[in-house]
C-alpha cells in the first residue's frame, strides 16, 4: 500500500490523553483517522478523528512521558479514485479468482476512496 508522509508543524502529547495538540500543523488538510502518528520513528498511536487545524484525537491515550513541541511524523494510506465501472470490474475479477471470497476485495477498498472521500 502506498503511504503519504506528512511532517508540518509540531505536536505535544500528554501522558494518559488521547487529545494530540498541533502547532502550524494544518491537519484539517492533511491528518486522517487511520493515519499513524510517529515519534523518534515509532508509532505512538492511531488518529482516531481530527478536531481541527491543531488538534486530533488518537484511537487510544498516549502511555508515553509528555512532551511540548517536538517533532513528528504521520503516515496516512494513498487511496485512489476509479471509475464505479472499473472499480466493480476489478471487484468482480477479485472474487471471481480467489477462494478467500472477500479479503482481496477489502484489500482493494482499502485503495479506492469514494468522490466524496476526496473533495
């Protein structure tokens, strides 16, 4: 799966809070739930919903020390956007050659976003 890397700003963590606080961060643009958040290249969490430009909230609370800030990394899945006649061909072949009937389709939803997912 491709992944975009996004790295604007600094965020501040506390211990025991699922609450991530941005400086110039800008993640209404940028952060998605799903995207993995990092720190000193491990991952720390989950974006669960982002608040605003400089707020988001992680799937479960950060057990690590605090900290005010720092430097970060996000890593969000790339999904694409096909034509529903094309996205339902490609299901329909999935399905048609595998056994495991639905897990290479939900791999491929994984890719395809819907038109409202990306305006």
């Amino acid at each position: 799966m491709a992944v975009s890397w996004y790295r604007t700003g600094r965020l501040s963590l506390e211990h025991g809070s699922a609450t991530v606080r941005g400086t110039a961060t800008r993640w209404l643009s940028a952060a998605a739930p799903g995207a993995l958040v990092l720190r000193d290249s491990l991952v720390i969490g989950e974006v669960s919903s982002v608040i605003s430009d400089d707020a988001m909230v992680m799937a479960a609370p950060y057990a690590g020390i605090s900290v005010e800030h720092v430097a970060y990394a996000l890593i969000t899945p790339v999904r694409i956007l096909l034509p529903p006649q094309i996205e339902n061909r490609i299901k329909s072949i999935l399905n048609e050659s595998t056994e495991v009937n639905g897990s290479y389709v939900s791999l491929f939803d994984s890719f395809v976003a819907t038109e409202s997912q990306i305006i």
